[in-house]
C-alpha cells in the first residue's frame, strides 16, 4: 500500500465526498416531497389516479436504477429533457427513491391502528388534523427506519451517477486511478469514505428514531 | 320556535334508520328517542346491530336511510358533499362524546395531553387553561395524579377513565358508551361504571351499549333490546328486566343475567 499516495489524495477524495453527500441529500428532500404527493396522489378516491401511482411505482421498483439514469440523461434530451449531469443525478435519485419512500410512509400509516382514526374523529378532528396529530406521529418512527434504509441505499446508489460524468466519490476515484494505476489505495480509501457516510446517515436515523418514539419508552 | 319548544327538543332523535354492509342489511328502520339528562341503554347479542346504531350517531358508520338529529341539528345529510360536509359533521362531532371499547387513547401523548389536545386544537383554547380543564377532568375520573403519564402505564381500568374524561372535555351534550366495559378485567369494570354512574348523577345524556345487565339496569332511565337489526323491546328498566314482554328479550335477559352473575 503507497500510504503517502492516500494521504496526497485524500482531500481530493473527500472534496468529492461532499458532492455524493449533497447530491444524495438533495434526492432524498426531494425524493420525501415526491413521495409524499404518490401517498397523497393515491389516497384520493379516483381510480385513474391510483392506477397511476401504482404504475409509477412499479415502473421504478421493476427497473434497474442504473438503466433509469442512462434513460433519463441520454434519452431525455430527445423529449425536451435536458439536465446537467447533477441536475439529472439528483433528479432521478429523487424520483427513484420517492417511488420506494411513499409505499414506507404508506405502510408506516397504515400500521397505524384504525381505532385512533376514530377516536380522533370522534372528538370532531379533521382528516388533516387526524393525520398531522394522531397518526403521522405514532407512524414517525416506522417511517423513519424504513426512510434511512432507503436512504443509505441511496447514497450507496449515487455511485453509479459517475456514469454521467458527475465528479462525486466513484468518479473522482476512477479519475485518479487513471492517472496514478493505484486502484487498490485509492478504492480502499473511497470505501472507506463511503462507510463513514453510511454510518452517519444510520446514527442520524437512529436519533431520529429514538425521538420519534420516545413516548413508547416514557 | 319558543324557548318552552326548545327545551323540549329532545337531545337525540334517531328515526327510521337503515344500514346495510353489502348484502347483509344490519339496521331495519331504527327509531330511538333520547330526551336530555336522560340515560338509555342498547343491549343486544352480538351482531344485533346495537354498536352500528351506536356508531352512526356520530357517523362513524354512515346510514343509508332514516334520520338522525342531535338537539334538533340533523347529523346525517345526505344533501352535503365534500368539505362542506367535514365541516358540518366535524362541528357536530365536537358536541358528542364517544367512549370505544379498545379505549383508543393517543398513545404518543401523556395522559393530560390526551385530554386537552382537542380543547386545544379545535376550541383554541391556551395551554394554561386547557390544562386546568384537563386537570379539572382527570381529577373527576381519579387520575389527577397520573396526568403527566403515557396511556402504556395505565391499566385498562384507567385507560378508559381518562378516555371519559377525554370525551368530556370537550363538554359533549351526549355521551355515547360502545361497550366500554366490555375489554376490561372483571375487577376492573367497576371504577370505570362509577365514573359513569356519576355523569348519571350530573345528568349528562348517555346512549350506553352494553352487556352489563345489572348496570343498565341501575342507571337507565329507558331499555332498549335489539336483535336482528331491529328493536325487539323497549321500556322503563324496571318494567324492561323484571317483566319483558317478549319471549325473546326474557331469554336473552336469562342468559346475561345468570352468566353475569
């Protein structure tokens, strides 16, 4: 192992870092507002609306996320589609990762048992208000496990936007294995990288969790 | 309409409903009236229709027939649509109390939250007063002293209590019992019945479902028996468990009263 290589490039490496962080970050805000709208979109009673979500939904979960990139960036542009290269990874990480959030948040409600519903709307509670201060809360924590889950497969996923030339983790990587033939320190150390995300993304969630559903243990 | 008219609008009025659930129809033309402060009682097997006809007060349930009018304001309108609707139902639902036999206490809200969430939500009503009222109510069920506790630590016994005092908080003109008795452990129903019995005292309007015969019997100011979706008897208490008329009501009265007690 050329230990003075790794030192050289880990700045380069953890510059790029921050861009798998950031473009993973944005999908995931993003990808929790689209998923928020399938669940919302599906909720309605239209049929044509929920066979429509239910498409959406398959159409991404039977697909391969790296065959949804290639087709968004280079099909794209043929229908009027054109993004730069982290416009379009963060778009199609978000639009990926929000079909797979909004059946989480779904199913997190849905554990939530119907007797509270009625209770809530027994005292003269709205849908909305029945949603935001009964069950939305008592599914949180659920919700939040399934969330981070999806979410540490997205930034391991945001990998493969290297494929469209966005300088993130892999790409930088690559690009300085092309320049230096040391593919074993230099992937090392971007693994490496990539734990220390993933397990900051896990304490995060798992923070979150413990917030969530501090009730359950008070 | 004169105030003596008013006074006289009977709290509860509940005409000729109907409810089917696909094929099976469970209410065959319901009539019920409950006068205010007064206390009546739905008993009936399982099946018989009495928790649907309980559940569609407050349209929990909605009724495919019939009418049913809350202190004159009729709670089923099949003529409104949509939100206009929610807000008429939600409106009318602030005034009924509804106590469920899983006690469906907010599991992620202390015990004194859970008493002044709607007081606070939906009457905007300040934390500091709602939490004297929600204090005032958990003193009324005995539970003062468990009020910045979570419903997990509570015994069914207590549960329920602190979901009476729940409902009345928002100070319903009715309270509707569904079976609240019935999840409890024996030696629990009976804490629960004496908060019940001291909204009796205040005279609070109930509409009780329930398979507590000797407390029915106790606190009821009319008896109703139903079976089969429809009303097979009703009557005075006294006249309804020591003499009914119908053959039916006298063997399902054996039944309970000898298994009972």
């Amino acid at each position: 192992m050329d230990f003075n290589l790794m030192a050289d490039i880990t700045p380069l490496l953890i510059k790029a870092a921050w861009v798998t962080i950031d473009i993973s970050a944005r999908a995931i805000v993003i990808g929790f507002m689209v998923a928020s709208t399938l669940v919302f979109l599906r909720s309605i009673k239209f049929k044509p609306l929920q066979w429509f979500v239910r498409g959406y939904v398959s159409l991404v979960r039977g697909t391969p996320y790296f065959v949804q990139l290639l087709l968004v960036f280079y099909g794209g542009p043929t229908i009027g589609l054109k993004m730069d290269p982290f416009t379009c990874g963060v778009m199609v990480g978000a639009f990926n990762i929000g079909a797979y959030m909004s059946e989480a948040i779904r199913g997190a409600l849905e554990s939530v048992d119907s007797g509270q519903n009625e209770a809530s709307r027994s005292l003269g509670f709205g849908r909305l208000q029945t949603l935001g201060y009964i069950e939305l809360p008592q599914a949180a924590g659920l919700m939040i496990r399934s969330v981070g889950v999806l979410a540490i497969v997205l930034v391991k996923n945001s990998s493969l936007v290297s494929i469209i030339s966005v300088v993130e983790l892999t790409y930088q990587a690559q690009r300085l294995i092309g320049s230096t033939y040391k593919p074993l320190e230099i992937f090392t150390l971007s693994a490496l990288m990539y734990i220390v995300i993933v397990y900051a993304v896990m304490g995060i969630v798992e923070l979150a969790y413990r917030r969530a559903t501090r009730y359950t243990t008070q | 309409m004169s105030t003596q008219n008013m006074t006289e609008t009977p709290m509860v009025e509940i005409k000729n409903v109907h409810k089917s659930f696909g094929d099976l129809k469970v209410l065959k033309g319901i009539d019920l009236t409950v006068d205010r402060g007064k206390i009546v009682s739905i008993i009936g097997s399982s099946g018989s229709g009495k928790s649907t006809l309980l559940r569609s007060v407050n349209h929990l349930e909605v009724i495919d027939e019939g009418t049913i009018l809350l202190d004159g304001v009729q709670v089923n309108r099949p003529d409104m649509k949509g939100l206009a609707f929610e807000r008429h139902i939600n409106h009318i639902r602030q005034n009924m109390g509804m106590v469920f036999q899983h006690f469906n206490l907010f599991p992620h809200l202390s015990t004194l939250d859970n008493v002044t969430l709607a007081p606070r939500k939906l009457k905007g009503m300040d934390r500091k007063t709602a939490r004297e009222l929600g204090m005032e109510y958990l003193e009324r069920v005995g539970l003062a002293a468990k009020a910045e506790v979570f419903p997990s630590h509570l015994s069914g016994g207590q549960k329920q209590r602190v979901a009476i005092a729940r409902a009345l908080a928002m100070q319903p003109k009715v309270m509707l019992f569904d079976e609240a008795t019935s999840a409890l452990d024996p030696e629990l129903v009976e804490e629960v019945n004496l908060v019940m019995r001291s909204l009796a005292k205040e005279h609070m309007t109930m509409l009780i479902v329930t398979h507590e015969m000797a407390f029915a019997r106790d606190v009821s100011d009319w008896a109703m028996f139903m079976d089969g979706g429809v009303v097979v008897e009703e009557g005075p208490p006294d006249k309804f468990f020591t003499n009914p008329d119908h053959e039916r009501t006298r063997s399902f009265l054996k039944k309970h009263l000898d298994s009972n007690h």
